[in-house]
C-alpha cells in the first residue's frame, strides 16, 4: 500500500462560481497552471483551482474583473479591516504610512532593517499580503480612504518574483492606481512601487525615509468627502 502523502499550505484559491463570467483570464494569468475552466453548458464555463498546484500567491485574485476569486486568509474583507486597523491610530507627528510588503522579499527586508537595527519611522505601519500581486488597484485607492497619507507597495524585484510574474503585475496596478490618484486631485507621489530583495533592509528603512519626506513635503492629505477617491 502506498502510503505517501502530499503536505500543502491551505493558502489557496477559491473560485465563487455565482460571479464568475468566464472571461478566460484568469487560467493565463496562474504561472502554475492550476487554473482550469470547465463548461456549464455549450457557451458557459467556469474557473476551477486545483488545491493541488495552487501556491496561493493571490494573482488571479488581482486579476480577475469580476472579483470572483478569493484567497483563503487573505479574502478582501480580512485585507480592508487589517488596513483600517492599521492606520486608525498614529501617535506620532510623522504622516501615516501604509507599506504594503509581500511576504517573500519585501517583508523579509523588513525584518533584515530589524535584524540590523535600522530604523524606520513608526509611522510607517507593515500590513503583509503574500505576493503583492494579489492587490487590486480598488485597494490602493482603499488605503487613504482608511488613513493612509502614503501608501508604499513593497515587492521583489521585477525578474526576481518568487510568485514569477506577481510583482509585475503589481507594478502596472501601482502606474494605474497613481493615474486615477491624479485624476482625483490627489499627488501620485503619495503612492509609490518599491522592488528589493530580502537582504535590503537598509533599502527598505531608506524607502521609508524618502517616502516620508515626500509626504511632510505635500502637506496632510485632506479627503473632503467619501466622493473623493470611489474606490
Ligand atoms: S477571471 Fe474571474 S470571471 Fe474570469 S474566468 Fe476567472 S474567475 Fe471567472
Ligand atoms: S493563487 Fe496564484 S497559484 Fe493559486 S490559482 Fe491563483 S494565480 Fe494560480
């Protein structure tokens, strides 16, 4: 009797069959493959994730326009309240930052700044997502409706994604996300794409730095209405 057994993160995909409108983008978007659709009826089909192959790094999640996917632990609701939790208390005279980092080298340059003892203003609040890929442009736009006076997304390097092409496509979400910032009445600078490997902790503290200066520079943010920004 083979008795082998597969141990596998539950850090998976989910497809919400109700809202998915087989657009077909989702299965190119997976780098593993994991993603299949299977037909409905003659012109329907819907996405399926195979638990199996399924790394959890949350792209088809930013991917999908019909948000019909979700990642285990990581569902939009968790990401919003861990967001607003984030940034509902400042304590310091500094402006509030949201740094967005991934858990791969993004937030593991967090921790060398830490290892290394490289300060950071306490100002600049960490929320951790798995691969920043998973970010949807609505969410970048979320943060400063939730406090946020900058907004830093922390990835790998754009050839060095651990999620292959997640950082990239954050990337595009962050250029996107600033356009609509401008269109708003609101600086871009206030948000802004970071790339570093996990060792740059001294990079990472010198982000925080630059980005908090940018910020002091353009004064506070004021949100006049909830109509400033529709995210
Ligand atoms: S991207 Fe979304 S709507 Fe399109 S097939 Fe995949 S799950 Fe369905
Ligand atoms: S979470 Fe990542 S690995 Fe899993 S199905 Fe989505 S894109 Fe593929």
């Amino acid at each position: 009797m083979n008795d082998a057994k597969i141990i596998k993160d539950q850090r998976t995909a989910v497809v919400n069959e109700e809202f998915c409108g087989n657009c077909e983008f989702c299965p190119v978007t997976c780098p593993y493959g994991a993603i299949s659709l299977e037909p409905t009826s003659e012109e329907h089909f819907i996405a399926r994730i195979s638990d199996l192959l399924c790394e959890g790094c949350g792209t088809c999640v930013g991917t999908c326009p019909l948000n019909a996917i979700e990642l285990r632990h990581s569902r939009p609701n968790q990401m919003l309240a861990q967001m607003k939790g984030l940034m509902s208390i400042n304590g310091t005279p500094k402006p509030l930052v949201l740094a967005i980092c991934c858990s791969e080298c993004g937030h593991t340059a967090v921790d060398s700044s830490g290892m290394a003892m490289i300060p950071y203003p306490a100002s600049v609040r960490i929320m951790k997502v798995p691969c920043t890929g998973i970010l949807q442009v609505h969410q970048l736009l979320e943060a400063f409706k939730s406090g946020a006076q900058g907004v830093m997304v922390v990835g790998c390097k754009s050839d060095g994604c651990h999620y292959e092409v997640g950082v990239q496509k954050a990337e595009k979400k962050v250029e996107l996300a600033k356009t609509l910032l401008k269109e708003y009445g609101i600086e871009p600078d206030r948000l802004a794409m970071f790339n570093m490997v996990f060792i740059e902790g001294r990079e990472f503290a010198q982000a925080t730095q630059m980005m908090t200066q940018t910020l002091e520079k353009l004064g506070p943010l004021s949100l006049t209405d909830d109509s400033s920004i529709k995210a």
